[in-house]
C-alpha cells in the first residue's frame, strides 16, 4: 500500500496540474486530497450537478473541497437532454461520461491545466463500465487505477489521513437504479432519491432502491435485512413507498451488490455463449 501511494504521488507530481472530477465520494476525495498535498494550488476540481444526483451529495462534495483548501466548482450538465442516455441502453454510462469529459476538458484548457483526472481505482477494471471507455477516448487519467489503488488500499489510507469519507457507503448516479431498456425520467429519478433518503435517515446508510415500474426493489447489506424487516420501519417503509407511488416494496434477499443491475447482462452473455457452443 506504501509502494502504491507512492507511485501514486510520483505520477500526479509529473503531471504538474490537473483538473479532478470530483464527486466526493471516497475515491475522488482521496486522489483530490493526495493531489492537493503534491500539486498544491494548481489543482482544480468540479462537481457536476444534475437530477441524476441527490442533492445532499453535491452539498457534501462543496463542503470536503472547502475543507481541503481547494478551488472548486459546480457545473450544471445536461444528460437527461440527451436522448441516447435518458432510454438507458447498455452502454448509459458512456453518453453521460462523453458529455461530462467534453465539458471538463474545455474547462481544463480555459485554466491551463494539463490534465483531466477521475476516480477510477483498480477495483474498478472487473466491473462493466461503459464510461471507461469515453475517458479513454478524452486521454482522461485515472491515477488511483494507474498506481493500482484498490478500493480497500483507498479506504484505509483515507482512513489514515483523517479524511471522513474513509467509511463513506460507495454510491452510483440514480439512473443506475433503472434496469437496462427503462426510460429514465426526472419524475422517477425523484422518487428513487426519496426512496433512498428515507431509508438513509432510519440508518440504513448502504441502500439502493432498483426502480422496476411500479416495483421499489430495495437492496441494504445482509446485515441490515432484519432491520429492514422490523415492524415498526417496515411498516413505515411500505406506507412511505406507496405514497411514492409504487404498488409493491420488495426486499432483495441477496442484499446489495455493486452492479447488480449487471447482472442481467451477464446472464445474457451466458446464454449466448451456451447458444453458440450449442449450435457449433
């Protein structure tokens, strides 16, 4: 891990200023503040602001980079006016990443920054991740996956360097919540957000609540499933859920999962597979 942050630190040191997509989350604030240690005043970071995050985190992103001495902004993107994003195909990810990194790469050259960096760490390579490839097209750096950071290596460093999102639960844009192929509208992206933050607030803090229809699928870790399920916050939950507007509230018995939306695609891949060995 010491070998890592290092590399870390000797890779960003060579790029001399950058621009940080930063979201606030526990990757981006550590690559900001490990950046900010090495680069100190030429680093810049934006946040981007949309209805595909909750608000709360936008506040929390602000409030991290002010406590970190950095310049920082919040840009407003239009991802739900492109048609490719909001009929949510495989590759969603992709069309939102290719506006954003257009967008942080404009802005990079007003500010004579040399490079545009996100928070991809090497956990991240054994996911699918559409977006990876709109930042490769950009020439976007990803440090924390070039020094092979791993999720857990970022945790416990960020844990060390007093940074409060060391613990921080890991979280997706919204429009992750949609399955493949379902129309992603701002009305439901508002309900998901609320779902989601009702839960937050009974102390459930690792939650996803997968929007299929009229069907809340709520996904907390294992751990918490019997949480979930006591009367009082289950009752509650059912009551708060249906004035949402959903029919039924269920409760996904494998808890949550980063990518669970995926696995379809896996499934899919499978059976293709299965068809062509079959028919060759």
């Amino acid at each position: 891990m010491e070998r890592k942050l290092k590399e870390l630190e000797e890779i960003l040191t060579a790029m001399e200023s950058v621009l940080v997509a930063y979201s606030g989350g526990v990757d981006s604030t550590f690559l900001l503040k490990v950046a900010r240690d090495v680069l100190g005043d030429e680093v810049l970071a934006i946040t981007a602001k949309s209805s595909v995050y909750p608000s709360e985190e936008i506040e929390q992103a602000d409030t991290l980079a002010r406590s970190l001495k950095v310049r920082h902004r919040i840009i407003e993107t239009q991802e739900m006016a492109n048609l490719k994003f909001v009929s949510n195909p495989k590759d969603r990810c992709y069309w939102c990443k290719k506006e954003l990194f257009a967008t942080l790469i404009s802005i990079a050259r007003k500010n004579n920054l040399k490079y545009v960096l996100d928070g991809t760490n090497f956990d991240d390579l054994g996911d699918f991740r559409p977006g990876m490839k709109a930042a490769g097209e950009f020439g976007i750096r990803s440090p924390l996956k070039e020094a092979m950071l791993t999720k857990e290596d970022i945790r416990s460093l960020s844990k060390r360097m007093d940074l409060p999102t060391w613990d921080k639960p890991s979280f997706a844009c919204l429009a992750s919540r949609f399955p493949y192929g379902m129309k992603i509208t701002s009305g439901n992206l508002i309900k998901v957000a609320k779902a989601e933050r009702f839960l937050r607030r009974s102390g459930i803090t690792q939650v996803r609540v997968r929007h299929h229809d009229n069907i809340a699928r709520i996904e907390v870790l294992e751990e918490d499933i019997p949480k979930l399920l006591e009367e009082k916050l289950r009752r509650e939950t059912i009551l708060y859920f249906k004035k949402l507007g959903y029919s039924y509230v269920a409760v996904d018995l494998e808890g949550y999962r980063t990518g669970s939306m995926n696995e379809v695609l896996k499934a899919d891949d499978k059976r293709a597979t299965d068809r062509r060995e079959k028919d060759g």
